[in-house]
C-alpha cells in the first residue's frame, strides 16, 4: 500500500511539475526478471523511473540514507541498502536472487550523479551484476531531469523530463576470451555505449 501510495504521488507530480512523459513504453518489462539501467543526473531520477512503469520495481539507495524514519519507509516502497565504500557481496547476491525471482531491479551503472547532465564512466559493479543475472537488461535515458533538479539546485524548477527506453543490450559480440573483472569491466562499458545511443525524439 505504501509503495502505491508514493508510486501515484511521483505520477501526478511528475505530470503536473516536469509533464513527464515516456516514449516507447512497449519497451519496458513489466513481468518477469529484467535489470532497468538508468542515467543519473538529478534527485528525481529514481522516481522519474519509477513512475513510468505500471508495477512495482525495485530500487538501490546508499547505506547512510537509512536512518531515523527514512529507515523505516525506504525497504516499505522497495529501496535496497547498498554499502557503497566496500564491496557489498550480501547486497549484490540480492539484487541477482530478485531478479531470479522474477523483480524488477532499477540501478544507476554510474554510481553518482552527473555533475553536468553528461553521462560519466560505469561503476566495475554493474559488469559484475550484468556478467551474472541471466535476465535482459534494459536501458533508459531520462531526458530533461537535470535541468529540473541537477545536484547543485536545493529546489526543483519546472520543466519537462522524458524517459526514453532502448532495446535490451545485447552482449553476444563481446569478446568470448574475457574473463573475471575485464569481462565485468567490458559489460558496464557496453551498457553505457547502450545508453549514450538513445536519443529523444520529438
């Protein structure tokens, strides 16, 4: 109940203050395992994401975040704690046994927020996940969100964001001989090619 509740919320919000809109909404899973990878460049991201599908998803969010009743409501509207200063085993297991069970997983390969709205380097962990969840993984380009909220503003401004989903990436023509971290490595970069190729129409 709690998640629909904030899951309607980021819906009329998202409409009436930045018109939020999504293109190619046939792309998107709604059932089944599937890894949502998102460009990060604003606070509104997660929610921007999250609006645009019709049932629940799950979500990362920092470690320190959950504290006080943030604690309390963040694991009610599907947000994971992830240990970002040292290698989290227990929340990447997590993450692959959602998706095994059929979730959706939104994650951010960029780790942080864009500093100017460009898309920056993947985190190595991204290949990691990618390299063993056996499930498709989509991209998705929000468009217009760092204009509204970039990590430098305290408030919001109106405007209007777009999340554009592309083809599941195909990771078949990477090199069969790579391995351990360089196969890992080669994955996160090819999602983030996979990203840089959606463009917005219209």
């Amino acid at each position: 109940m709690i998640y629909w509740i904030f899951h309607t919320l980021s819906r009329v919000f998202g409409r009436l203050l930045f018109g939020h809109r999504t293109l190619h909404r046939e792309r998107l899973p709604e059932s089944g395992g599937a890894l949502i990878v998102a460009n990060h460049v604003s606070y509104l991201d997660p929610s921007m994401v999250g609006a645009s599908f019709r049932r629940p998803i799950y979500y990362l969010a920092r470690k320190s975040l959950f504290k006080g009743i943030l604690g309390w409501l963040l694991p009610r509207i599907q947000v994971m704690h992830v240990d970002r200063g040292k290698g989290d085993i227990a929340s990447l297991k997590r993450i692959l046994t959602l998706l095994k069970e059929g979730n959706r997983v939104l994650i951010f390969p960029e780790g942080t927020r864009s500093p100017d709205g460009s898309l920056q380097a993947a985190e190595a962990g991204i290949g990691f996940i990618i390299a063993k969840c056996e499930v498709p993984v989509i991209p998705v380009r929000l468009f217009g969100a760092f204009e509204c909220w970039p990590r430098t503003a305290k408030y919001p401004r109106p405007g209007r964001i777009t999340l554009v989903p592309g083809p599941p990436v195909d990771f078949s023509k990477l090199p069969e001989e790579l391995t351990g971290r360089e196969r890992h490595q080669a994955c996160a970069d090819h999602v983030m090619k996979a990203l840089a190729a959606i463009q917005l129409e219209g």
